[in-house]
C-alpha cells in the first residue's frame, strides 16, 4: 500500500486529500506437494491463491515419482535443497515482497516446510497432515525411511520439541500456522498433529487447526479435496488481505502523524 497527499481544487479553494493505492510489490506462496506426488496436486489450488494477489510457485521435487532415475536414491537432504532453490526462485522475483511468504506443504513436502523455516524467512504457514521422521539416517534414500520397522510406533509418541529437529524449528517459529489433518489419517497418526501443535504453541503468532472428517491421508476423494481447498484459500485470504490492512494502517497513521507534525489540522478518518 502507498500513501500520499493530494491536492484537490475547488475553484479558487483547495481540499487536503490522501492517495491510497496498491502497490505492485505482492506476497508469494510456495506449494510443496507430497512423497509420491508432483505439483499436479498443487496447481488447481495455486491458481486460486494467485487470485487472491500473490505470486504462486509449484515445482517437482527430484525423485518423487515412480520410475524417476532418483526414485530409490533421493534423500531428505537433497529435497531440503530443491525446497530451499525453489524458495529463493520465488523470493527472487521482482515482484514478490520477500516478507511476505507463504509455504504450503503437504505430507512429506509439509515436514520439509518445517526445516525451511529455520533457513529462510516464511511469513506464514500451512501443512497438511505434515508426515514425521527420525532425525538420524539423513543422508539415507528417503524410501528407505520406512523400513525402519519402528517408525509407525514413533509416529505415536509424544515426542518433545527438542528431540526432533522438524519439531525444534516449529518451537522457534513465529509466524502464523495453518495445521489440517485427516480425520481417518491411515499414514500419520493424530499423535505426529498434536506433537506440531504443541510445537507451534510455543513462538507461533497464531495457530489455526482442522480436521477433514471422513478421509484418509492421501485426501482421495473430491469432497475431501474441497474441503482442504476451501479451508487453505481462506486462511490464505485471512492472512494475506489481514497483512495488507495491517500495512495500510501503519502508513496512513504515518502520514496522520507528519501532518500533525506540520501543524495541520487532521479530521479522525472513519
């Protein structure tokens, strides 16, 4: 939002007047599908939130579908790197306003949103049943992650912030969250939510939760992709539309305060 003051002329008299207009500087919103996936599951909803005044980016993470070369090789360290050049891709543009980005990720893509958040500055937040891992073997191929036959028990611990490193990012995040979950989540139990909510109690500036009733993980069915459609774009709507208002308070206050300062008279705006 810019702020400026005008002149309006009314024969031989002049009214004091304040310009407000857009700017052309807009947030960017980056989607992070899930293991498996591609950004085919993120572009319906991409388009949507590029409505709303945002510049959005989908990407393929490397090695997620099956029959890629990378398939049975590619690690959490390497994806965290395609999120990370993806990010800065975004944040690149000339048009994009660097401190005010958005990351929604999904599943696996979530858990990697949470690590991005320790590494670059992402104004909000949103994931979507955001899966849980085990710290160690990071350099190991992801696909093997879940040989480890007590991975689903993990998922079902309470585990503190400070014994897991996606967790520890969210303790030390503080911007807004946006958590949805799977009522019937076959893949990440409610337990691996709640231990992010705990998690983001901590620092978040604010946190919103949902549950998607009568779904499972992969959301298959087109109510449920809906309902998670509909849920995300207004958060989106909230945070992005609530940032701006924010803005534009700031600034006419801003200008309130300079002509006060000059000694002119100052009707209160409604």
């Amino acid at each position: 939002m810019e702020v400026k003051l005008d002149t309006i002329k009314v024969g031989g008299d002049a009214l004091d007047g304040t310009l407000l207009y857009p700017t052309d500087i807009l947030p960017g919103i980056l989607f992070v599908h899930g293991w498996g996936g591609s950004q085919d599951q993120d572009l319906a909803r991409a388009k949507q939130a590029a409505g709303l005044g945002a510049v959005s980016l989908t990407f393929d993470l490397r090695g997620h579908e099956p029959g890629s070369p990378m398939f049975h090789t590619v690690t959490r360290e390497q994806n965290l790197r395609d999120l990370l050049a993806a990010y800065d891709r975004l944040a690149q543009q000339r048009n994009v306003d660097k401190t005010s980005i958005a990351v929604v990720g999904i599943s696996y893509g979530g858990y990697l949103a949470t690590l991005l958040t320790a590494m670059r500055r992402v104004r909000w937040l949103a994931l979507r049943s955001p899966a849980l891992y085990k710290d160690d073997e990071w350099e190991s191929p992801k696909l093997a992650l879940h040989l480890d036959q007590d991975l689903p028990d993990y998922r079902r611990r309470s585990i503190p912030a400070a014994e897991n490193k996606a967790l520890r990012a969210c303790a030390d995040y503080t911007g807004d969250v946006l958590l949805v979950q799977a009522e019937n989540d076959d893949i990440v139990p409610h337990q691996v939510g709640r231990n992010y909510i705990n998690a983001f109690s901590l620092k978040a500036k604010s946190l919103t939760t949902r549950v998607i009733g009568g779904t499972t993980h992969a959301f298959g069915d087109e109510r449920a992709q809906n309902s998670y459609t509909a849920a995300l774009i207004a958060w989106l709507t909230e945070m992005i539309v609530g940032g701006r208002g924010a803005v534009a308070t700031e600034r006419v206050e801003a200008h309130r305060q300079q002509r006060e300062r000059s000694g002119e008279h100052v009707d209160a705006l409604s």
